[in-house]
C-alpha cells in the first residue's frame, strides 16, 4: 500500500506530528484528492492548541485540515459528473441527508452532521478521500490558494447577504479572515459606507487595505461614537466576526432602530445582551452556522466571477514541515489567511 505525508493529532494533547500514513482508499461514492494547497482555520488552531473545546470534540488519532484545493486523481465507482484531472475544493460539512433539515434544504443544519478533519480524516495530508457530492469543481486555471479559502469565504458569504449590503452602512466587528472577507463583499456589493473594528494594528491595517472606510481600535474606541456621527441614525447592519461580547453590544449599540445582524463569531462563554434594545429598536438578529448548501457556494462563485479580491487576505504561505511555525504565526495573530503547501 503506496504511503502519504499528513498532519495528525495522534494523542490528546498541544501539537501535531507529520506521519507518514496509508493513502486512503476510497468509497465507491467517494474521490480521491491529491491536494495542492491548504489553508489553516480558527478551528485547527484550536486542535493543535488542544483547548476545551477540542478536547471534548476530537478522538485522535486523526488527520486534520478542512480548507483545500486540489486535483481529482480517482473517482469511485458510483460517482458520475466529476473526472480525473479537475481543480476542485469542498464543503467540508458531511450532511446525513435524511434528517428534518436535510430533507428541507437545509443541510448546513443537519441533526447529524459529520466534519472534515474533525470526525473524519481531512486534508492536512497529500491526499484525500472526499464524498463526491460535497465535491465543489473550480474552473480552469483557478487560482488554488483562493480555492483554499472557500469555505471560509463561504461563512462571509453567507453572513453578509442574508441581509443584503447594497447601498447600506455595515459595521463589521473583528478583522480575521472572515471578517476580512466580509468587507470586500460590503464594498463589491456598493455598500455606502463600511465601518470596522479589531484589537490587533496588523488586521486593522488589512482592513484599510480591503477598502473599509472607518477602521477603529475595538480595545481603545467606542464604535457607536463613529458610526452614529457618520450614517445620522446607526448602521443599517452588523456583521460580528470576532466573538467577543464587547464588540457585539457595541456593534448592536451602533444599529439603526429596525437593523439587522448577522452572528458568526464562536463566543468562548455566555454572553448577555440589551434585549430591551432588541426588542425597541425591532433588530433582527441572525444566527450564521456555516454555509448553506449550495445556496453560499453558487453566491460565492458568482462573487469571485464578478471579480470579488480577496488576495489581500492571504498573507502567509508555509511548507507542510513549518506547521509549527505557522500555527505560532496564527497564535501571535499578525496575520491574515495562512497557507500550508504540502
Ligand atoms: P479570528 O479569530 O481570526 O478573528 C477574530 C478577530 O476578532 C481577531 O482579529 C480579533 O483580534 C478580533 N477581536 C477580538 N476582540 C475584539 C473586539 N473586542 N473588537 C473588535 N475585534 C475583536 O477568526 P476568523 O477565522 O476570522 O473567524 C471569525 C469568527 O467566526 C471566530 O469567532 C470563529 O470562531 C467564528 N466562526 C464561526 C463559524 C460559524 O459557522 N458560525 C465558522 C467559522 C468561524
Ligand atoms: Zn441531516
């Protein structure tokens, strides 16, 4: 049996270990992936930081990574409409395709859903086994480190056009890589004014650069002091990035009387909010958990065809046997999206 690189968590415990393993065999509803480029997301940091969370969710040993592009090298025997040779990337959520939400359109919410490099084997690897139906083909000569960041891009997607960004003031509360996203989708879709916040001076520069108007430091400033000046009555929506409970009841704080906010960011503990604000100020608040499938990912492709930049974001590339030094770059936080080239 022919071996492959990949990077797993073979115990519970911080850090990782480049393996040498078997090359997965694939079901017949399956395809086999030799991946060409890698991404590192929020939560293979928290894997490899092993915090509470991943030590409640993740049984090691496993292959870890979500975020790819790569080439079809196989497809199983019962796959048809996908061939060797093709650029594709993935939706990384396995869907049981039989609950309640599956059987309404909506997967992304499936009672039993399976993750890529969480419950199952994922791309940190030279190669991957991936269900042909979450299998999403990129065109010709795409670029495969855009290709990387679909999925994250995926939940910017999803985020910002639930309530529609054209013509409107959008407040996005923290400047990761999602977040990041989420400003050059404000500005392509003509948003008329783009407010920002981070704690950290390396994103807030990231975000000028993405074209946001107004980028303040969420530690040492006050959102509501620049937003309401600006628009005369708030903003007409907030998209809150960061998982922090100050910045949601600021950017809530920064909202017109009947706006709306779309919450992505993971919150470490409870968080209390003004419901009196919510409920006088008639907001509508949106709960983000994913893409949808495949509603996002065609918005998504629409986006980048029309010529949505998101290469600002992706500031750092790193070897496979730098995984150490990538993750203490994502740690240290002065970064944008971070690759990984096996
Ligand atoms: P990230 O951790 O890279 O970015 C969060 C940013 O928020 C950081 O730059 C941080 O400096 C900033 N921040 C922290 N406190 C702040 C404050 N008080 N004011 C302003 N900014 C502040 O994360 P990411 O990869 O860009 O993801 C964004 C969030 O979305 C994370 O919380 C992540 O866990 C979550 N997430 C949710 C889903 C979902 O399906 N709901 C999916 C992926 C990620
Ligand atoms: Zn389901």
């Amino acid at each position: 049996m022919a071996s492959m690189r990949a990077l797993q968590k073979k115990a519970p415990g911080p850090g990782l270990e480049l393996c040498e393993v078997e090359i997965p065999q694939i079901r017949p509803d399956q395809v086999l992936v030799k991946i060409e480029m890698a991404a590192i997301c929020g939560t293979d940091l928290h894997i490899y930081n092993w915090d509470t969370w991943s030590a409640n969710r993740v049984s090691p040993p496993v292959t870890i990574g979500h975020e790819f592009a790569g080439r079809i090298v196989e497809v199983g025997e019962n796959v048809t409409g996908l061939a060797e040779g093709t650029l594709v990337t993935a939706e990384g959520h396995f869907t049981c395709g039989r609950c309640y939400y599956c059987r309404t359109g909506q997967g992304h919410i499936c009672d039993d859903v399976k993750i890529l490099g969480v419950d199952v084997d994922g791309i940190f690897a030279e190669y991957a086994a991936i269900d042909a139906e979450n299998i999403w083909p990129l065109p010709d000569g795409f670029d495969p480190a855009i290709g990387a960041v679909h999925d994250p891009l995926g939940n910017a997607v999803h985020s910002a056009y639930v309530h529609g960004l054209t013509g409107k003031n959008v407040i996005v509360t923290g400047c990761g890589p999602i977040g990041l996203f989420c400003i050059a989708l404000a500005r392509q879709a003509g948003a008329r004014a783009v407010f920002a916040s981070d704690m950290n001076e390396y994103r807030i520069e990231l975000a000028k650069q993405l074209g946001a108007d107004h980028v303040i430091n969420g530690g040492s400033e006050d959102l509501e002091t620049v937003v309401k000046p600006a628009t005369g009555i708030g903003a007409d929506v907030l998209l809150e990035m960061s998982g922090s409970s100050q910045a949601l009841a600021s950017g809530l704080r920064s909202l017109r009387k009947g706006g709306a906010a779309s919450l992505l960011g993971i919150f470490s503990s409870n968080v209390s909010i003004d419901l009196d604000a919510v409920i006088f100020n008639q907001l509508t608040l949106y709960g983000i958990n994913g893409r949808r499938m495949f509603d996002t990912w065609f918005q998504m492709q629409a986006a980048l065809e029309a010529g949505l930049d998101i290469t600002p974001v992706i500031t750092h590339r790193f070897k496979f046997e730098e995984y150490d030094e990538a993750m203490a770059l994502m740690n240290s936080g002065r970064c944008g999206k971070v690759l990984l080239v096996p």
